[in-house]
C-alpha cells in the first residue's frame, strides 16, 4: 500500500487473524477488493483520485500483503463481512477485480442488501468451471511445482500466465504492469521488468 497524507490505516480482527485496511477521504462509501494475485496496492493509482469524492476504504485480505498469513479455515466472505461491519460501512459502492470481485459477488448473493453499486472487473465466479485448455495447463504445472515445494517457480508459473496471458509473450506485456505487479505482490514474485526472459 502506499503512503498516503490523509490516509489513516488500521487492523480488524477477524476470526484467526487480522486484516490491514486503510481509509481517506469523505463522502459516500467506496470499498476497493484487490485481485488474487495482488494486495490491495493494486488501488494505488484509483485510492486518493477516488478519495475525493468519497470515504474510501481498501484491506489486503487474509494471506494478502500487511493482514494476517493464513494459519487455520476462513473465509474471505466472512471477512469482509465482519470488516463491512465492524468500520460501518453503509452499503458501501464497490470496484473489485477478479477473485475479489468473486468475493465480493459471493457476498452479494448471500446478503442482497450488502452493497449499494457493484463494479466488478474480471470477476472470478464461484462455482463456474474453466475449461479453458491453456488456464488448465497453467494451474497443472503450477500445481507440480507447488507439490514438488517449488514455490517461486510456481508464483513464477501464475505470474507469467496472468501478466503475459496465454498468448502474449513477455514483452509484450508493458514494463508499467509489470512493475505495478512486482510491488503489489510484496517482490514475490522472479519475475519484474528486470528478469522479463527476452
């Protein structure tokens, strides 16, 4: 997350573990969800432009950037229902990006009244089977090299498919995303614009 002036941060307690929020600005509620493969500083661009105009709330979820690792069951739903809660947000407006966005949509569906607008970006969708031939073959050799306790080349496996996709090749994908990834997923990654294989 960046450092912003007016940004105030905390920490929420939830069930097992805490999550890192930070909030600026007033007005009506926002409430930024990051993707799966980044934390909430994927917002640093949109965070103080949409602060402006509204009370603007984003958390690195469980096992994301400052909240807590993940050290027993959870569930992201959960927690963002226990940190709409507990910082009262009133049905707050949402953008939400891929997994978050499937958090987000979950959540939505089990309390209809959760949330006053949703802007979901690639929404991952519970329940929804890939079948996608190159998305399977991604998550097969991510899957051996997390088996095999290969844990770089598997973050490196994900980060690949995810920042080129399946048919781009690595310089085709812009040095900013790139960079933007690198500090949004906390430098867990091998890959940045430096290591991009030419």
């Amino acid at each position: 997350m960046s450092n912003t002036a007016s940004a105030s941060s905390s920490r929420i307690d939830v069930d097992g573990g805490q999550l890192h929020v930070e909030q600026a600005g007033a007005g009506p509620d926002l409430l930024m969800v990051h993707s799966g493969i980044t934390d909430s500083g994927m917002w640093d661009g949109q965070f103080n432009d949409f602060a402006t105009s509204f009370h603007v709330t984003r958390y690195d979820m469980r096992g994301y950037g400052s909240s807590s690792a993940i050290d027993a069951a959870y569930s992201h739903v959960d927690d963002l229902k226990h940190l709409i809660e507990v910082l009262q947000l009133d049905q707050p407006r949402v953008m939400a990006a891929s997994m978050g966005a499937r958090v987000v949509l979950d959540l939505a569906l089990r309390e209809n009244r959760a949330f006053n607008r949703l802007l979901l970006v690639g929404p991952a969708v519970s329940g929804y089977g890939f079948d996608d031939p190159a998305l399977r073959a991604c998550w097969d050799e991510m899957g051996a090299a997390w088996d095999a306790g290969d844990m770089d080349k598997a973050v490196d496996i994900e980060t690949r498919f995810w920042i080129n996709g399946p048919t781009r090749t690595a310089e085709e994908a812009s040095e900013e995303c790139w960079s933007t990834f690198a500090v949004c997923s906390g430098g867990s990654s091998n890959c940045s614009p430096t290591t991009i294989p030419k």
